[in-house]
C-alpha cells in the first residue's frame, strides 16, 4: 500500500500533535520550590473580586419617614405620569 500523501517531509497527525504537546510543555514551569501555586493564586482572585454588598448606615425612624416621604413627593410629581416611575 502506497502513501496517499504527496511527499514523505511532511509531517503526519501524530507528529503534529506531538509538536504542538511540546510547545505547551515547554512553557510549563514544574517547580514546586515557588511559595504559591496555581490554585493559590486562582483562590486569592476569587477572594480579591468578590462582589460586597453596599453597607449603608443605620437610620433613625424619623429618617426613614422622611426618606420615604421624598421618594413619594418625588413620584407624584413627575413629568411623564406615564410611566411607573422605574428609570435605569
């Protein structure tokens, strides 16, 4: 049986594969001397990107009345009465 690909320099599936798996290992780097691995450095972005909820101060009741008090005044006297009043 004869070699259906024209020319024996180029390279088969299996030599290409094998060089792309070297290129990737080559840049590996198998020290375990470092003082943090992969999987730390992964835990650590976790921790540094996560998302913390707004803690805003505890009002009195008199401030709360009035901030309600505000946000109807503020409803009730829209220009488009229209819509209910949600805007982004």
């Amino acid at each position: 049986m004869s070699n259906p690909r024209p020319g024996a320099e180029e390279f088969d599936e299996e030599d290409l594969i094998r060089s792309e798996f070297d290129s990737i290992v080559s840049g590996l780097s198998l020290d375990e001397s470092a003082p943090t691995s992969y999987l730390d450095q992964l835990a650590n972005f976790e921790d540094a990107n996560r998302f913390v909820p707004p803690n805003p101060p505890r009002q009195s009741p008199r401030q709360i009345w009035r901030s309600i008090k505000r946000a109807v005044n503020r409803w009730f006297n829209r220009d488009n009465h229209e819509d209910d009043g949600a805007t982004i």
